[in-house]
C-alpha cells in the first residue's frame, strides 16, 4: 500500500512543481514527468519545435502532462507507434498512472 500512496504523492509534487514553474504563455515548452517504482520523477523538456516520442522505462508507474498540448499515449513504442497500437489522449495538466502493456510510449506534438 506504500507504493501506490507514494506514486500518488510524487504526482502532486510533479504538478505543484510545474505549475510552479509554468512558462510564458507565448513559449512553446513544457514537461513530461515519469514517476518510476522508486517515487523517482525523470523530466523530458519539450521546446514545442518538433514532434518528440519518448518509450517509457518500465519501472514507470505514472505519467504527468506538463505541457501546453495533448500528448498521446500509445501502446506501442516509438519505433512503432505510427503503424500499431492502441492510443489514448492525456491533457495537459493531467497525470494518469501508467498500466502495462497499455502504454509503452508517449507522443509529444509539435506546438
């Protein structure tokens, strides 16, 4: 029961420190935060110039959008993510934990 309350707590402390940290609403930027199993929190900058994919390591328990578009996540990784798999939506401001096989990658957007 320790893991899931300490992965719910290092997503709250990843969205106070974006917003904290929001840039201008004229700069295309943001972040992606992964929480790994050990409460760990990995940052992908974006600068919103070109289209990123990251494949999530696998000791990844949840995903926060800290970007200004809608990232997509994909069952498939990046390699792969255009022709096969299933993908959903995530906000920006919203995190979601992360369940196996169901995402493998997340898709970044140019801005």
């Amino acid at each position: 029961m320790r893991r899931p309350a300490t992965a719910l707590g290092s997503l709250a402390a990843a969205a106070a420190l974006t917003l904290a940290t929001a840039a201008p609403a004229d700069a295309a930027t943001g972040r992606l935060i992964l929480i790994t199993d050990e409460a760990s929190l990995v940052l992908h900058l974006h600068d919103g110039d070109v289209e990123r994919c990251v494949d999530l390591p696998e000791s990844t328990r949840a995903v926060f959008n800290g970007t200004d578009a809608f990232v997509l996540l994909n069952s498939a990784g990046c390699a792969f993510a255009a022709e096969l798999g299933l993908s959903s939506t995530l906000p920006p401001g919203a995190g979601l934990r992360v369940e196996r096989p169901f995402t493998v990658s997340v898709r970044i957007p140019k801005s």
